[in-house]
C-alpha cells in the first residue's frame, strides 16, 4: 500500500537492511514496531518491502518528531536485537520531502 501523505514538506526515514539468518522474534517485533510508531506524534505513515533487500520508509512531520521516535525505549531495544541478531546490515538516511506527485487508476 502507498502511505498517504500531506503536502510537502515532510520528512521520509530510509531504513534499508540485509537480513541475517535469525528469525526469533523478528515480525513480531517489526508488527510492534509499526504498531508503537503509529502512535507517536509526527507519523504520517510508512510503506515496506523485502526481496532479500529490505527497505522500510517511514514518513514524519518533522525532524523533532523522528529524534523522539528513535528514543522510545521499547525501539531503542528493537534497534539493538537487529544489531546483534537481526541485520547483517543495514543503512538508515533521513530526508526532506519537497515534492511528491503520483497517479492512481
């Protein structure tokens, strides 16, 4: 699904991974996460995708919004079970969004 989203500007999250072999845990914890981020002030919405790449986009109202996100303890820990289990590697990059556009049938 394509996140629906306001008039620019807004701010995309680029969470970009390679996957380990380690399942234990791990959709859960990624449901819980889109779970907990929805409830933060700031979210728009996000929209994921893994074939082998992974590549999640989370879109925020502003840069406040996404440094608050990022010190929610419960993520703080999530953040650390994919450094040491989850994730052979992974890349994140914050952008500003100044324009968007689209179509749809």
């Amino acid at each position: 699904m394509i996140a629906p989203t306001p008039p620019p500007p807004y701010y995309a999250v680029i969470f970009t991974s390679l996957r380990t072999e380690v399942e234990d845990g791990y959709h859960d914890t990624a449901e819980r996460m889109v779970e907990l981020a929805q409830q933060q002030p700031g979210y728009l919405g996000y929209e994921s995708a893994r074939d082998g790449l992974g590549i999640t986009i989370s879109y925020w109202d502003s840069l406040e919004a996404i440094r608050n996100w990022k010190q929610v303890a419960e993520h703080q820990i999530a953040q650390q079970k994919g450094r040491t289990d989850w994730y052979a590697a992974y890349k994140t990059r914050i952008c500003k969004v100044e324009r968007d556009y689209g179509f749809e049938k």
